[in-house]
C-alpha cells in the first residue's frame, strides 16, 4: 500500500495510487447473486449542456485520466445528462443549499455549480491567496467548502495555513476571497512540511462555531521505498474558530493554542466523511487513516496505529475510540446515519468493501455484497456511485453505475461507463435530490 494512498489527502498524486490499487487480484463484480440488476446502460450519445431542470435526482461522478471529468447521471432516465470537461483532478461537494466543484492539483478555483444541471458553473473563486512558501507545493489544494451562512463560506485547503472565506452570494469567475483565518500558529515542530493538514470541518450553529480537523503530518515523512506514511511525532488535533469574528478560539485542550488532541492520526478528508457533527450526541466524529512507526534498523516501517473512528464530546473535549480499524484496510467512506447505524468502506476501488456497523459496538458488521468505488447517500437507505470492474483474466472492465440498499445489500445496475475518459480513476460521488 502507497504512502500516497495512506495520506489520502494528498489528492493530486491519487493517480499513482490507483496505479497500485489496481495491481493484483482477478476480481469480477456484480455475480449472478440473485440479486435485482437492471438492463439499463448509458447513451453515450447524450450531449453536454441543454439539460432539462426537470431532470429530477441527479448522481454527480467525477473521474481523472489525461484530464479531468464531471459525469451528471439522471437516475430516473438511467442515462448520463451533461458532462463538463475538467482541467485536472476535481471533487463535487454539498454545503448549505449549493453544490461547488472543488479545484485540485490543476487550479486554486472553488466553482459554485447549477443544482438543476450539476455541470453548469455559476461562480468561482480563486483561492490561491498569498500563503505559499518556498520549497512548498505549488497549488493550494481546496478540499472542503462549508457554508455557515447564505453569503460565507470556509474553503479548506490543505497545502497551506489560511482558510479562504468566500461570499457564494456573489456572481464571480475567478473572484477573490472576502478574508481568511490564519492557523499558522498551530504548525507543529516536527511537522516539516510547513502547513497544518486542514483536512475536514463542520459548522456548529447553536455554538456558531466552525470546528476543523488537522492532520499535522509531515508528508515528506515516509519509509525508503515510499510506501507508507511515518509517524511524525506530532498529533492531529481538534481546533475551533469564532465564525462571529473569524477567530481561534482556545478549546482547553492540550494541543497547540488549546486544541484538542486526537487519538487517531492522519484523518481522512472531510467530504469522504472524515469529520461529520453527530448534532444529537452533541460530539463530532473523527475517521483517520493512521501511520507506521519509523522500523528499527534496515526495517521500513512499524506496525499500523492511529487508524480508528473516534468521537470528540463537544462539552467536555473528552475523545472516545469508537472503532479500532487498524487490521483494515485503507478507509474510504464512513456514511453515519445516527449514533446506531453507520456504513464504513475500507479498501480502495473495485478492491473496497463497505460494512454495517452500530457505533455502539467496537466491532464491524457484515459486509455488503457490492458497493461502489465512492458513493452519496440517497436519504431513502440507498447509496449510489460508479463501479469499476475486471475481467476474470484481470482485464479492465465496465463500470457500472450501481445503486445499492442498506438494509439488505439489494443492487440494482443503473447504467454503464458514465466516463468518456478511460485509464484512469474515479474521483467522488454527489447525490443531488
């Protein structure tokens, strides 16, 4: 398993890890289970743009190879509705009533999309600001926005230390943030990569306050062959700020600045559902990929630690394990439906398998029969994305189109090869009512 793949957060070099992923087994999905599959496949001949906003329910997929895509599925008709052309690897995300396209390695740009076409741009945003250093990466790295009110919104970016704050009121192409918060004064010693990791937040509106998950790794830290991310000696951490006037606000912890420190280390990005607000329990969930020990002698690395689920008690900061997933796989995504129902994905790709699990309990449940690559849940106990698939020679097959229900692992085939783009990889799924 890559180092690139266990910092999953480094989106731009995702590409490499596929490579790796997708090295090995024969696998070939979707069996004659006996489950109910559809006949349906995708009309490769639909055309871009003029879609219908009566359209309905829409599966939002993105995919890298030689360029960038956006595939807009209509469910209803089973048919791919529009596409959009990316310049590189990009991720769709929800916040608040909009939908934004998240630039990566190719662009600084944060874009707010149509919700009727999902492929339509209405605003975007530069967020490049000024913060880069010298040796650092060359591009921000915008990987969650979060809206706290109709006209601000926080930009995540995790190669540098300021978060963008954005005004999605405002019709722009290629705008400047209104202001940023800066959480340089949080980098830790060993960190040496210059930037705090900011990898996923959530809004607490009764507290009215954004609270953000830092990774603090050091990305330069790996073993001699590359595969595998090293404990750095710093902890990742919870941090909070004031959405009243944009500042740190000291939590009591024992990290820097009064943070709180995680028991997890290397967390997942936050719209793969790495930090979700468990409004009800009051807590917010952190999912982390965790790291290896530097070996001793001409070992590479130590044992796996630090990949787990915990919860954080947003009244007294105290951190509970709720799940140790260190004889797992690479998380993917963790869907958390209520303090007794969650589905957490392990593995990557056609190589991925999601489980139930009550979060009462420190151990999974059973797995799914299928699941997709990445997916969105639907709000109805369904979750829906692309599938990719190989032959029983290890020949690269279709990808499907798939819906799956929790409640009794039931798939349904909704369309095939939704990417005109081949070779390369799917990014995330959207669901848009």
């Amino acid at each position: 398993m890559s180092v690139l793949r266990n910092a999953c957060i480094l989106h731009a070099m995702v590409l490499v890890c596929g490579g790796i992923w997708a090295c090995g087994d024969d696998v070939s999905y979707l069996p004659d289970s006996g489950l109910p599959k559809s006949d349906a496949t995708v009309d490769q001949s639909t055309s871009d743009g003029g879609v219908d906003a009566t359209l309905g329910p829409k599966l939002l997929m993105t995919y890298s190879a030689t360029k960038g895509e956006l595939a807009s599925f209509a469910v209803a008709t089973k048919a791919v509705a529009a596409r959009l052309s990316l310049p590189g690897f990009q991720e769709t995300q929800k916040s608040g009533a909009n939908l934004y396209l998240l630039g990566e390695s190719a662009t600084d740009t944060v874009a707010k999309l149509d919700t009727a076409t999902g492929t339509n741009i209405i605003s975007s945003w530069n967020v490049a600001l000024s913060d880069a250093v010298d040796g650092g990466e060359s591009y921000s790295d915008p990987v969650q926005v979060i809206e706290v009110a109709p006209n601000k919104a926080y930009v995540l970016r995790f190669n540098r230390n300021r978060i963008a704050i954005i005004d999605p009121t405002q019709s722009a192409d290629a705008g400047a943030p209104t202001g940023s918060v800066d959480l340089s004064s949080l980098l830790q010693a060993n960190d040496h990569d210059t930037h705090v990791d900011m990898t996923g937040a959530v809004f607490d509106a009764t507290r009215k306050r954004l609270y953000v998950v830092l990774g603090n790794i050091d990305i330069n830290f790996v073993d001699p062959q590359g595969y595998f991310l090293l404990c750095a000696g710093t902890k990742s951490t919870l941090v909070a700020i004031d959405t009243t006037n944009d500042t740190l606000l000291n939590l009591g912890g024992t990290g820097p600045g009064g943070s709180v420190v995680l028991n997890g280390y290397n967390p997942q990005v936050g719209v793969f559902g790495g930090t979700i607000l468990d409004t009800a329990g009051d807590r917010i969930i952190v999912f982390s990929a965790g790291c290896n020990p530097p070996g001793v002698g001409d070992a590479g690395a130590g044992a796996l630690q630090g990949r787990l689920v915990e919860a954080v008690d947003l009244k007294t900061n105290a951190t509970t394990k709720l799940l140790d997933a260190n004889a797992q796989d690479y998380p993917g995504q963790l869907l958390w439906l209520d303090a007794t129902h969650a589905f957490i994905q392990f593995g990557y790709g056609a190589f991925g398998s999601t489980f139930a699990w009550n979060p009462t309990q420190t151990t999974l449940g059973a797995a799914l029969p299928a699941t997709p690559d990445v997916f969105d849940y639907d709000d109805a106990g369904h979750i829906l994305g692309p599938q990719s698939t190989y032959e029983t020679d290890g020949a690269v097959g279709p990808t499907n189109v798939i819906s799956v229900t929790l409640e009794d692992g039931g798939v349904v085939q909704l369309g095939q090869n939704p990417f005109q783009q081949t070779g390369g990889f799917v990014g995330n799924a959207t669901y848009v009512p």
